[in-house]
C-alpha cells in the first residue's frame, strides 16, 4: 500500500477491488492490501482488507445519514472480488473508517478516506492446527477429525 503521506498520492493507477455487502451497493477499495494479525491469546487469527475509498461519501459514522456505499460498524460480508486472491465469503466484519488530512494545496485525486474491513479468521491451537469452531465460535470436538485432547 502506498504511504499517505505525499502531496501526490494517487489511486486513479492503482489496484482496485470490490467488497459487495448485503446491500445494493459494492465498496470499491484502491490500492487494497491484506493483513493478517498473529494468533491472540486463544489462537484466533484475525485478518483484514485495506484501501482507499474510492466510491463513497460521508463519514462513514453510524449517524451520519450521507454514509454510503456502507455505514461504519458490523456488517455482513458477502463476496470479495480481488484480483490474484480466492474470494471471501460470507463473514461478518466490522467496517472502520479512517479520515487522513490532505495536503494543502490539494494534490491528491481522492478523499483520503482509509476503509478497514475485519473478521476473525481462524482459530488455532498451542501447535498451529486448526480447532473447528460451532456456530457460536466455541470449540467443537465433534467437528474435529484430529484427537479432540489437541484442542484448547
């Protein structure tokens, strides 16, 4: 991802993707990139997607009535579309927004609007193996192939 913080930061040339949301409108994010946390303290790895906005409008704040495409806050993921990755689907995430000063004079082809879409990705135990999870997030020895003694 590009630093922010030149007076010539431009999105127009950079890589773009779409997050499509349950709604009626996708995000499209330039200049995207994903990361992925460290396991915490449980063995849950988090994973996010970054960018810039590149078709919205607002703060991006729960009461502001001119957020679009997607407020800020949990939402439901439904499809990613970013070239050279396998898709990601059906997630719930949490949506930030992060509004970054421009330069003065304004040299930039955009609104300087950073997006953050998270979500938990997997949860691992003390080896690095995978720990099947039931629908409330909790371990679940009977969805686990391995010895169920591995788990957390």
């Amino acid at each position: 991802m590009k630093d922010w913080n030149t007076p010539d930061h431009t999105i127009a040339g950079t890589e773009h993707g779409t997050l499509v949301f349950t709604g009626p409108i996708p995000l499209v994010i330039a200049d995207w990139e994903i990361t992925e946390n460290a396991p915490d303290n449980n063995g849950r790895i988090y994973a996010s997607v970054r960018g810039w906005l590149v078709n919205g409008g607002g703060s991006g704040h729960v009461d502001d009535p001119y957020t679009e495409p997607i407020e800020g806050g949990r939402a439901r993921l439904v499809r990613t579309e970013l070239r050279g990755r396998e898709p990601i689907t059906d997630r719930d995430v949490q949506v930030d927004y992060l509004f970054v000063s421009q330069p003065h004079p304004n040299t930039w082809d955009h609104r300087g609007c950073q997006v953050t879409v998270s979500w938990m990705d997997r949860h691992v135990d003390a080896h690095g193996r995978l720990v099947p999870e039931d629908e409330t997030g909790r371990p679940n020895p009977a969805l686990n192939t391995a010895d169920a003694s591995t788990l957390i």
